[in-house]
C-alpha cells in the first residue's frame, strides 16, 4: 500500500494534457474545454504535435517542450503511445498522471507501469472517465459538467456511473470534494486511495461504487483506517450470480462471493448500501447526527396511521421500538389528551399544536430508554405544521448540549404544506425524510453503522492457553497427507485433524472390506446402541445420494451386509468412483439436538472464509448460512451466529432447552485458528455438526488441501495475531517478564497500567496532559490490525508494565515509534528490552527507519535510544528532539 505522491493527483498545482483536440466530439475536446472551465488556479498546458492550439491554447509539440513541470499529466492519446508518455511526463518531474485511454492491457499495461516506477509515477486508470476535483476546481475528465464544491469524496469503479453520480448531485444540490474513477487500477487501487482520503481534510465521508475489490488485506487495512474518522460508505455492485457475472465482464476482473464482501466490509467498518439514493442518505445522516449510543427508537406522531407505517418498516428491517417505562408514560399522561395512544408509537392526536409536541419531545428526549427519536407530521387544518416544526428545532438546538446526545429525525408528511417545515430542518442540519419509510429507513443506516464500527473495534486476540491447539500433530496430518499425493483427507483423518484443535470428534474407525467393517461394528456396539457406515471415495462428495451412507445399524452383521449392498449400489450408480473401503463410527443420537454446518472455503476475492449455520442433507435448500473473516475471537463467532435463523433454534424454544452456545462459538474458534495456521487448508465441511445443550459433536467432516509450494493459497484478509513475536525476558527484582503483541481483551489491563505512570511521564509520552481516559481512547490502544501498527507490551502475571508501539506510513518505508514504561519501574531496563524487540520486528517487516519526536526534558528516553543507534536533531522552535534509526545500520545489526 502506497500514498506516494497521489498529493500530486489530487491536489497538483499545475497540470498538463497531452492530447488535447479541436476535432469536434473527441475526448481531446471535452477535456481540454472541462479543464479550461472548472476554475483550477494553476498553470494548465496542453500537448499536441499536430496543434499549434486547442480552444485558443498554445499546444506544445511534447512534454519535454514545456516551459515548466507539470504535477499532474492527463493522458487521452492512442494506446500504443501510452507507456513513452508516462516515461517523457517521469523524466520531466512529473509524479502523477491520470490516464482516460482504454485498451492498455498485458505488455502494454506492463510497459507502463514499467516506465512509471522508475520515477514513482502514481497512475489513475487506465480506461478511466478521469478525475474531477472541485475543491480545487480541476475537471480533467470527459463528464459532461462539474460537480458542486462539497465535502463528500466519491471514488468509483465504473466510469458511466461517474457521471451518473455528478449529475444525480448537482440536481439535489449535493457537493462533492473529490470523483476520483478508477478505472483498471492498473496502479493506483481502493485501498491507496482510500488510504490517502483518511487523512484528508476536505472530505467529510468517503463513497465507494465498487464492482470487484482488488488486494482484500489492503483494502481492509486502508478501510479500516479511513473508518474510524469519518464514515465509509459502499454501493457494491453484483449482490446476485446474475450481476456478478456482468459485473467481470464490465471489469476484467474476478468478482469474489457476495458473502465474502459483506464480511469483509464489516470487518473494516464501512457501511454497505444498496441503491446509489442510499449511498448519498447515508453520507447525510451519518454526517449530520450524533453517534447513535443504542437501537431503541421512540416515535412521536400526530397521525395513528403513519406511526404504524413506521412501525412496519422497522420491524420488516429487524428493529424495535423503545419499550417506554411507567415514569414516562405517566408523565406523557400528565400533558396529553385522554385519547393519546399510551404506547410507542406515541400518537398525541392529530389537532396537536406546538405545545403538545414541545411537551412530549422533551419527556421523550429524557427518557433514559430512548436512544433516537423520530417526530413525524401529518398537515392538518388544526394545527401548524411550521410551528411545529420550529419547536423540534429549537428543542434540538438545546439539546445538542446534552450528553449523551441523542438522535433526533424528522418526517413531514405532504408536499407544499410539508416545504417550508423541510427547509427548516435542513437549515438546522436536522435530517428529514418525506415518508416514514424513508426515515426509518435512515435511522436503520445508523443502527447499521454503529454496528460497523463496533465490529471495526474486534481484532483477533491471542488463542487462550486453555483451548490447548496441537500445532504439531495437525502438521503432521497433513505432511502425511501431502506425501500420498492426496487433495482431500479421509473422513477418519480429516477428524483427527479437527480433534487436534480440539474440536469435539465421533470415534471413527477405518475398514478396507464388510469383514473388517463387522469387526469394526462388534467393537462399537459394545457401548453405544447402534452404528453408522460409509463409503470412502473421494469422487462421492455427497455419499448419501449415491446409497453410500447406512444409519441406526444395531448388529455387527447387519453392518457387513450394509457395506457389501453399498458397494453394489455405488458400483452400479458410479461405476467411474473410486472406492477407499469404509468407516464405521458410532450412532449419536440425541434428542433435543440441531445440525449444523461450520466450515470454511478459499474466496476467490477475500482468501480464506468461515461459514456457519443450519446443517443436514438439505443445506443448499435451506440456506441458512453466515461468513466472517478469519481468525475469529469468541465475540466474532458469536455475531456471525446471530446473522443465521438458526441462532433463533439453538437459544432453546418451548420445551426444548438452548444449546450450549459458547461450545458451537468455541468450535468456531478452533477451526478458524486451524485454517489460519496451516496454509494448506482449502476447503472445510463439518456437516453435521451436532449441537445440543451437552455440547457439540462433529459426525462428518470433509478437508481439501493443497501443496502450498505448487498452489499457494490467497492471503488472509485480516493479519492474525503474531503468536511467534512473543518472549520472555528477565528483569532485576521481577523475574521474568513477557514479551508479546497486545490484544484487545489487554484494554483493562491497560487502563491500570495508566493509573501506575505520572502525570508527568504522560505528558512526555503525549506532549500534553493526559489524554482523555475513555473506552474509546483505550480501545483504539489495544484493539490494532497488526498490519501497519504494532504494540508490545511488558507482562507481568496480569500486570502490563510497558508499552512499544510503532505505527507505519502507507507505503510501509518507515514508521513512528513511542513507549512508555510505569514510572516506578523506570531504571530497570524494561524500556530498552521493549525497544530491541519493536526493532527487531520493524527490521523483520522490511521498514526501513523507525523515526519519533522527544522532549528535551526527556533525558532518560535520549539516552536511551542514542544506545540503541538512533541520531538525533534538536529542533529548537517546539524544544523536542527528531529521533531516526536507520534499520539497515541500526546498533542491532540485522538481526
């Protein structure tokens, strides 16, 4: 991931066009005329041998030729003269070019990206619309006019909607910051440009219409970034086969499992939308209301009828209403009509004046159980809708001073009456629909949200001690298999695979022919009431609908007799498969139980993914599944549980007791940390899983693998903990002290350790009083990516005696160092140990400089790190010293 030199892109100051036209219709034309009347301040030149001008412009015969360097180059030109422009625009100084010309594919692609690394020339496109920019007024595009100057930025896969976006803005009155079309991505991609806009501040939220993501643990990191500081909303394209397919054939590219994206965008926090009016609403309400601290949604109406209009909708979306306490609907009583409803929604009559809706808002605004609340209107001769309107505004006003602050929207129902009530909520910034479906709708958006970035704070955490993983055994499951030459395991290994994770297994036994099956059987039964048998064959998939399964067998010859019918059935059914013998394992039969299918598949887009949920024999019909990103933490596990209708079941129902839940989230647990760890894994399935209020047992279980050196599997999308940068060290008067990556259940732990450091070691840590000691604050230090941040912490028994943390810039060339150390500690050592191991690991991630800024005053960190190789430069205006250590020359050598 880079931002290297995309300032250039996106905000050059002067630019060049090489291609510009005055042949009528031709892009050469519409570009040089769009950059000629967006209102960019620099110098615009235009490039063209067989010109002398375009639209009264001098053009010049070639790049070398201009009086000056252009920052940005614009190219339209055929596209066999591609690769020798970006190469003439490189030599030239310029780092940024946006390339319109579509055609550029294989060597030809190559050749130009070829001529732009030798400069680091950051490319836009190819096959592109181009590049608007209306903060700065630069339109170096073929759209056919500029979008309003706002503050939303716009990234977009397809050209065509490109425009469709600036037209569909500009008629709402919509502004826009940056329309950035990517076109093939032959460089710069999603997740560099995402990376960039995080920390732009022209942009307040960042829409994306993406058909295929490109580079998934990129994405997630850069989209993980960007979300937490401002809103991160996607159209993505393609939810069906149908489209899908139309999707690659738009964009040449492999479009991955909608499920696949659907856990990725969670993972990173972003907000999905379905309908590009969706993706502008979002960016609004997500913009203009508070954080939304919980679901629950009051309702505040004139009209019965349009608040069970609303109620429908959020039922139909998986909502609830507040449940309004008796204080409330006491007081509530104590100011409203007889007749009002006594229920939310809470209905206050239709002849309600400004009064009634000023007295009930308030009540409703302090009721400790409403989270948001949605004041609608129906016009009617009684009453003023505008004077109603005015006082949701002004209560909204003195409420933007309450903490917590709580979510207020607005629905006026009507068209001319409704107008001016509308004009006053939007000049308020208070968000306001024209249906109750619609702001429901709109409050959905942020309960949707809020659980984006909820899921944004869970980082895979360190697998606890107790679920016990044998590593070793499982490696050699699968070298052995490896050796054979074998692509799927047998149902016997493949469970002691699984039950080296200890994931709960059936006993299962192998036999090569109905003799050893009997034997096998007559084991068996001597402790359970009956048996099962099948048929091993790795060409029968599916055993059962070929009569390769037999159930509830209660004899040992019963047994032997099933195996030999099987191998009839099959024979005449299969003749081509390749029969393997059998297993045989015990019948489990339990009565309160459900099956289940977990198991994990290799996504062509996203790499390694989970599934749970409803198992059998008909689990294509029932479809009832969810998927998640691994490695999953128990939490992760569970919301992926509660996305299926199954979850409903396993809670318990009637007479039927719940299952044991942590049990199936554990097995979760174990089989995601089991593909995470051995990259041969392709392709799980556990089905069934039984599940009941006893626990969980896998019957059957099927594993594909591959050889990692011929066939390498895709990378996971989110980095797992770094269990290998763990260790102990000895400290003087402590013994010994633990070494090892921070993990998000650390957050506890780490707010003692803040109780234990000085006001004044603080403020030299954060070169201002201590930060603001919130969950949020906390969370953000202990929940990280592991993929440009990294934390080491000091262990001692369940004490966190230090902190190293370094975090690195986009392009992954140097990052930022800091670490503090208890203050009744310093002295022993512990700052230094944890700086040698933050070296050691920013060398093993190929940074090239670790560089951070410290006080003057902070004598014992510069000595310190001067011991430890850094230089150092006084910087005389702010009284702090710049730090540098070279890795490739550090006092740690390369170790």
């Amino acid at each position: 991931m880079t931002v290297r030199n995309l300032s250039s892109l996106l905000a050059p100051r002067s630019v060049a066009f090489v291609g510009a036209s005055s042949e009528p219709g031709s892009v050469g034309l519409i570009v040089a005329r769009n950059l000629l009347s967006g209102g960019f301040d620099g110098p615009i030149w235009f490039v063209n041998p067989r010109h002398e001008t375009v639209l009264d412009v001098r053009c010049f015969q070639s790049l070398a030729a201009l009086p000056d360097v252009p920052e940005l180059v614009v190219i339209a030109t055929p596209p066999e003269t591609v690769p020798d422009i970006i190469a003439e625009a490189g030599a030239k100084g310029a780092r940024a070019a946006v390339v319109i010309t579509a055609g550029i594919t294989g060597e030809l692609r190559q050749r130009m990206l070829n001529a732009a690394r030798t400069y680091c020339l950051r490319i836009e496109g190819p096959n592109c619309i181009g590049l608007l920019l209306p903060h700065i007024g630069l339109n170096a595009s073929f759209s056919h006019r500029m979008p309003i100057k706002g503050d939303l930025a716009v990234i977009s896969q397809s050209g065509a909607l490109v425009t469709t976006i600036v037209d569909w803005t500009a008629s709402r009155g919509i502004g826009l910051s940056q329309v950035i079309s990517l076109g093939d991505m032959a460089d710069a991609d999603f997740g560099d440009f995402l990376d960039y806009l995080a920390g732009d501040i022209t942009s307040r939220a960042i829409l994306i219409y993406m058909e295929a993501m490109t580079d998934a643990a990129k994405f997630i990191s850069a989209a993980r970034r960007a979300s937490r500081v401002k809103p991160v909303i996607i159209l993505k394209s393609g939810r069906n086969a149908a489209a899908a397919k139309a999707a690659m054939s738009h964009t040449g590219a492999l479009a991955g499992a909608d499920a696949a994206y659907n856990a990725a965008f969670r993972r990173a926090g972003v907000l999905r939308v379905n309908e590009l009016r969706q993706l502008f609403d979002a960016a609004e309400i997500l913009s203009a209301v508070p954080h939304l601290h919980g679901e629950r949604l009051t309702i505040l109406t004139n009209g019965g009828g349009v608040g069970v209009l609303a109620t429908d909708e959020l039922a139909d979306l998986g909502g609830k209403l507040t449940e309004l306490p008796a204080m409330t609907l006491q007081q509530l009583d104590e100011c409203l009509p007889p007749t009002w409803s006594r229920a939310n929604p809470v209905d206050i009559i239709g002849d309600a004046g400004p009064e009634r809706y000023q007295k009930a808002a308030e009540i409703l605004l302090a009721d400790p159980a409403t989270h948001a609340l949605l004041v609608m209107n129906c016009p009617t001769a009684m009453a003023s809708s505008e004077e109603a309107a005015q006082v949701v505004v002004d209560l909204a006003s003195a409420h933007r001073r309450q903490r917590p602050r709580k979510v207020i929207l607005t629905s006026w129902l009507g068209e001319d009456a409704a107008e001016p009530s509308r004009q006053l909520f939007a000049k308020a910034d208070i968000p306001t629909f024209a249906t109750p479906e619609a702001a429901v709708e709109g409050f959905w958006q942020l309960v949707r949200y809020r659980r984006a970035q909820e899921e944004l704070m869970q980082v895979p955490p360190s697998a606890p001690e107790a679920l016990q993983f044998d590593r070793a055994k499982a490696d050699h499951i699968l070298a052995e298999a490896r050796r054979k030459g074998r692509t799927m395991l047998l149902e016997a290994k493949a469970k002691e695979l699984l039950a080296s994770y200890g994931i709960p297994v059936v006993r299962t036994l192998r036999a090569a022919t109905p003799e050893q099956v009997e034997l096998h059987a007559a084991e068996l039964l001597r402790d359970h009431r009956a048996c099962v048998v099948k048929i091993v064959s790795d060409d029968l998939p599916h055993k059962s609908d070929f009569g390769g399964v037999r159930l509830a067998i209660a004899s040992a010859r019963e047994a032997r007799t099933a195996a030999e019918e099987m191998l009839l059935n099959v024979h005449r059914l299969r003749p081509d498969a390749v029969l393997r013998g059998f297993t045989v394992q015990a019948m489990i039969e339990r009565a309160n139980s459900h099956e289940l299918i977990v198991g994990a598949s290799e996504d062509a887009t996203v790499g390694p993914l989970m599934m749970f949920g409803a198992g059998g024999t008909a689990v294509e019909v029932t479809a009832d599944t969810a998927h998640a990103l691994p490695p999953l933490d128990l939490k992760l596990a569970y919301q992926m549980m509660r996305e299926t209708r199954i979850y409903g079941l396993l809670k318990g129902y009637r007479d039927r007791p719940a299952a044991n839940l942590d049990a199936i989230a554990m097995a979760l647990v174990r089989l995601s940390y089991l593909v995470a760890r051995h990259r041969e894994i392709r392709e799980v399935d556990i089905n069934p899983l039984l599940a009941d209020e006893h626990g969980v047992v896998a019957l059957d279980a099927r594993i594909r693998i591959a050889d990692e050196a011929e066939e390498p599997r895709r990378p996971l999308a989110v980095r797992p903990f770094p269990v290998e940068w763990e260790r102990t060290i000895a400290v003087e008067g402590m013994g010994e002290v633990t070494l090892r990556p921070i993990r998000p259940d650390d957050e506890p732990h780490y707010v003692r350790l803040f109780d234990r450091i000085s006001a004044d070691d603080l403020r030299m840590r954060f070169f201002t009083a201590a930060p603001e000691r919130t969950f949020r604050f906390f969370a953000r230090m202990t929940q990280i990516d592991y993929a440009r941040e990294m934390a080491f912490i000091a262990v001692h028994g369940d004490e966190v005696l230090g902190v190293a943390r370094l975090i690195a810039d986009p392009d992954g060339r140097r990052a930022e160092f800091a670490v503090i150390v208890r203050s009744d500690l310093k002295g022993r050592g512990l700052g230094s140990a944890l700086m040698q191991h933050l070296i050691a690991y920013a060398k093993s991630e190929g940074l090239g400089e670790l560089i951070g800024d410290v006080l003057a005053e902070n004598t014992g960190m510069l000595a310190m790190c001067r011991s430890l190789g850094f230089t150092s430069v006084y910087e005389p205006q702010s009284n702090l010293f710049r730090l540098s250590l070279d890795l490739g020359r550090g006092a740690l050598g390369s170790r």
